[in-house]
C-alpha cells in the first residue's frame, strides 16, 4: 500500500480548498471511465455534481472512499491538503471522508448500534469506544432526526424500507462527525415525503457541523428544492464539463443534459 503524500504547501494547515481532485482517471475491470475529472470542495460549502446515468457518478463517489474495485490510473486526490490517494478506506475514515451510498447494504447480524460503535471507534481513534457514549449519541440524534431509537436494535439495514436505509445513512453522518459527506443519490428511491425528511436530516446535521463539507450526487433537481447549493458541477462521459451557482441546476432542469453535450462537442 502506498504511504500518503503530504503536498508541501505554506497553507497546509488551512488548505483553500477541503477536497481537491485533479485529473482524476478511473477505470474499473480495464475499462476507463473517469477521464480527467478536477473539482474541489471547500469547508462548510454545499457542492452538487449532477450527470446523466453511466457519467460516472457513482464510480467517483466510490473512488474518493477508496473501493478498490476502482483503480486510479492518473491524477490525484487531496483531502485537507493531504494526498490520499493511495489510501484504503478505513484510513480515509479516519481521516474525516465519509460516504452515503445510493444503495446501502444489508448486512444481517450486524446490528445498527454495534455497526455505529465500530464505525465511530476507527474516526475517533479509540480502539474500545464504550457502549454507553454511543447510546447516548444514539438517544440524542435519533430524536434530533425524528427516529424511533429502537430502530437502532435492528441488524443494519434489514428490512429498511428506502427511507429508512437513506434515514440511517445520515444517522451515520452524525454520529461519525465527518469533514467532507459525499452522498451518493441519497435523493434515489424516495418519494416526496420521504426526500423531504432526509434533507431535514441533512440540514440538521450541518447546523450541528456548519464546517462540514457536502458533495451531494444526483441527476435529479428535485433535492434541490429542500437543499440550495453553493456550487453545481456538471458531468458527462468522465469529466466536469461546467461548474456554476444553483441557477446551472435550473438551466440543466429546462435543457437536459444534451444541450451541455452539444456545448462541449
């Protein structure tokens, strides 16, 4: 495993930017499909990259937490102005990056409490985490998000209906006290009640954390009524073709994504 790569910089310390991809190429079973992708996200900011399907959405979010069905051929990537690019996935945990999958796992046996302790454990460091600080957390934002707290007594993710494994995902956010939340569709499979509790869900965790960082994946608009970002990012075939405020979003709602593809060709 390659060590990290600390990037000499005066302004390690305060880095202009949280997350910093540059020319990010990414194949997966030899096919290419990043093709020199460059964004960055700063503390506190909202971000949103939306693309058509097969863009490669869901290949970056994967690739920044380290899958290692992802391989990196070219380029970099910086996280609080560290190179973490030859870093496995617990590492970047630790290191503050967190994930919300499109399509979380059931993971049978495994309850949402002892998943929570291990998780919290690796980010904060502490091999042995108690149980009592965990319930606590657990008593405390289960109740800032509106879930019933037996629900942490069931395995992980077994028999959640959509909402309640999307739900979870930003249990975990707030329990894990990340710096950067890539969230991947978490808007995917929910209806308009459901979309709505979980935007609050986000809301509710960024008035805890206002440092915290969000790049939030999607192709749909319609999460965007419930989250304003700060910064749109547009991809197409591997690549950001154009970054803008929240009015790229609306353009992109009104034209679809051909006429950004008619742009660049």
């Amino acid at each position: 495993m390659n060590k990290p790569i600390l990037v000499e910089d005066p302004e390690i310390d305060t880095p202009a930017h949280l997350l910093e991809i540059n020319d990010l190429h990414v194949e997966a079973d030899g096919v290419p499909i990043l093709n020199g992708l460059s964004l960055s996200v700063e503390q506190g900011k909202v971000h949103v990259l939306m693309g058509p399907n097969g863009s490669g959405k869901s290949t970056l979010a994967n690739t920044l937490l380290g899958n290692p069905a992802y391989q990196v051929t070219q380029g970099h990537i910086l996280f609080k102005g560290e190179d973490i690019t030859g870093l496995d996935t617990p590492a970047r945990g630790a290191r503050g990056l967190f994930l919300g999958f499109q399509h979380p796992e059931e993971i049978p046996g495994v309850s949402v409490l002892n998943f929570l302790r291990q998780s919290m454990a690796i980010r904060k460091g502490i091999s042995d985490l108690s149980v009592l600080e965990v319930r606590m957390s657990l008593i405390e934002w289960t109740r800032r998000l509106g879930m019933d707290d037996r629900f942490t007594q069931r395995y992980l993710n077994e028999g959640f209906s959509g909402g309640e494994k999307k739900r979870n995902e930003i249990l975990q956010m707030a329990l894990m006290e990340p710096d950067l939340a890539v969230l991947d569709e978490t808007d995917s499979g929910l209806d308009i009640d459901a979309l709505r509790v979980v935007a609050n869900g986000i809301h509710e965790v960024r008035n805890d954390r206002p440092q915290l960082g969000i790049l939030l994946i999607t192709h749909y608009q319609r999460i965007l009524n419930h989250l304003s970002p700060d910064v749109v990012h547009i991809l197409l075939d591997g690549r950001v073709v154009q970054t803008g405020g929240p009015d790229l979003a609306k353009q992109l709602e009104a034209d679809g994504f051909d006429a950004f593809r008619a742009q660049v060709a």
